[in-house]
C-alpha cells in the first residue's frame, strides 16, 4: 500500500493541487486531514474495518484525478484522514491482540520493515510515471489500487472473522 500511496500522496498530491489551486490549499487539506483524525470508536471486528476504512485514502487522489474543485478535496481528505487513524489503530491494536507476546517484536520488526521498503520505490516511480503518463490519470490509478490492494487481505476469511476484544464500560 505504502509503494501506491506514499508518492502520489506526498509527490505528486501537492503538485495537482497547486495546479487546480494554489499551494496554500494542499496546506488546508493536510491540516483538514489531521484534523480528522480525532475520534474514538468501539468496533468487534476491528481488522476488517480497519482495512475497509484504509480505502477512503484513495479519495484525495480520485478527487485530484477527477479535478474536482477544492472543497470536495478538502472534504476527501477529512475523510481520508479518518480512514487512516482508524486503520492505523485497527492493525496495531489486532497486532497486540493475536500475536505470541513472544514474537511480537519480530512481527512488529518485519511489519515495519516491509512497510517502509516500499515508501522509497513509490516516491521515486512517481515523477516519472507521471511524466509519461497524464498526472491526473495517475492519481486516478493510485487511488484505484490503493483501494484494490487494501481489500485484498479481506478474501481471506481469518482476516474477515478475526475478532476484537472489545472492552466493557
């Protein structure tokens, strides 16, 4: 997800929206989407929530890609941000709940290793897929796999049925 998402969002999302708009909006949508991510919810099955909720990162980048105007990138990105904070919480909180206290270091380790392998890739494939290709189809595209690959662990019906232990109040 990191390899789609981190250049189109971080390289090539202010660029688009310096050219629907001006580069002081891209600083209103980062601050829309931190924003959003003030919120507390009680969920049983966190994990497939969590990967649905990880989708709504995509549409920042539709909206770049359908030039929509600033508002519904704002809005998208609020959204967004949601989505993030909640799959964030979502895959640390069922990390902590269903991994072996004994390997949880491992896990975590590999988990973050991987992730940020493919930070780099995805922000050094960017400028130049969007200078072959149209930019905005190319935040389209991110968008699109950015949700394609997101729901992908939900074929898998362990990831679907992995049960939340939901605190009592």
């Amino acid at each position: 997800m990191n390899l789609v998402n981190t250049g189109s969002w971080q390289v090539l999302a202010p660029q688009l929206t310096a050219a629907l708009s001006s580069p002081v909006t891209w600083g209103l949508v980062l601050r829309v989407h931190g924003a959003s991510m003030l919120h507390r919810l009680t969920i049983r099955r966190f994990l497939m929530w969590g990967q649905l909720a990880i989708t709504l990162n995509a549409l920042p980048l539709l909206a770049l890609g359908a030039r929509l105007p600033v508002p519904w990138l704002i809005a998208a990105s609020f959204v967004a941000g949601v989505g993030s904070s909640l799959s964030a919480i979502a895959w640390d909180t069922s990390l902590q709940e269903h991994t072996p206290t004994e390997v949880l270091s491992r896990v975590s380790a590999y988990d973050d290793l991987f992730s940020y392998l493919a930070i780099p890739a995805g922000l050094l494939t960017i400028r130049p897929l969007s200078q072959s290709f149209d930019p905005y189809t190319v935040a389209t595209v991110s968008g699109l796999l950015l949700m394609v690959i997101a729901v992908l662990p939900l074929t898998i019906p362990t990831v679907r049925r992995l049960a939340h232990a939901v605190p009592e109040r």
